[in-house]
C-alpha cells in the first residue's frame, strides 16, 4: 500500500491577504509537482486537503496536472496544524487496502512531520522529512511486517524557480 502526503504549496502572509491563499510562486511550483508526477504515472485518483484554503488550492493544482478531474474533497480527519494526527494515524494503521489508497493527502507543518515520524519511526517528534512548501512523498507499508518506509520525495525545487 501507498500513502502520499503533500504540504501545501508557498502561500502569501497573513498580512497580504487573511486567508492566505497560495501565492503566485506557490501554484508554480506545485504546478510543476503536478506535471512530474503525471509523467510518473502513479495512478493516484483523488486528492484530500484541509479546511485551508491553501490546502484547497494545491489539492486543485495537483488533481488538474494529474489528471484526476475534480475528484478533490476535504478530509473527513484533522489536517490542521495543530491537530492531533492519531484520528488520521489510526484510521491508516486499521485500513483495509482501499483506504487511502492513490489518494494525496494534503495537509500542513507541523501535523504532516508528526504523521510521517509517527508511521516511518512510531515516534511523532522523529523528524524524518523536512516538507518544504509544495513536498509530495510516498510512503509505502509491507504487509509482512506492517511497517512504513519512505519511497521518494519530490521537492519543487528540484524543478527551479522563476
């Protein structure tokens, strides 16, 4: 089984605008993110995200490069911030193989650092990404031991910058 989790992409300042939607530079690069993974061809057939507009908007972003059509919706788990992680960490740990399954996960920092120590190490405060805005992973889980492990992690840039 696949997990993908994704961090929002650059959003503008509270400042700038309350509710920081993604800023200019921001859907570039996830942009990008999208269009390397379509070529990836993943088969990833939906993306969940936040409450958060700019969650909402890099979900948007990825479905639209993927390929994915308008398969987006809000989680039905805490994604925010300062959530607790373990609704969502138990409802992967307990999941049948359908669950999740080619989604992406969009979320925020803290809750996805937590989340990904938590599966890969079994100890939220391991770091072990460091999700720069717009990082997409994939973790996958072995059936044997029922453990997590990183697959790849795609950082935008690695694409460049404008």
């Amino acid at each position: 089984m696949l997990l993908y989790l994704a961090r929002h992409g650059d959003a503008m300042s509270g400042r700038e605008n309350k509710n920081r939607p993604l800023s200019e530079q921001g859907r570039i690069s996830v942009d990008r993110v999208a269009s390397f993974l379509a070529r990836s061809q993943l088969g990833i057939l939906g993306v969940i995200h936040s409450k958060k507009l700019r969650s909402q908007e890099t979900a948007l972003i990825l479905s639209k490069g993927l390929g994915v059509g308008n398969i987006v919706q809000e989680s039905i788990f805490p994604l925010e911030p300062n959530d607790s992680i373990f609704p969502l960490y138990e409802a992967i740990q307990n999941a049948n193989e359908n669950f999740g399954r080619n989604q992406i996960i969009v979320g925020h920092l803290p809750y996805l650092e937590k989340l990904t120590g938590l599966l890969i190490c079994r100890d939220q405060n391991q770091p072990v990404v460091k999700f720069d805005p717009g990082t997409v992973i994939a973790l996958s889980r072995t059936s044997i031991e029922d453990t997590w492990s990183l697959d790849w992690i795609v950082k935008p840039r690695l694409f460049g910058r404008d």
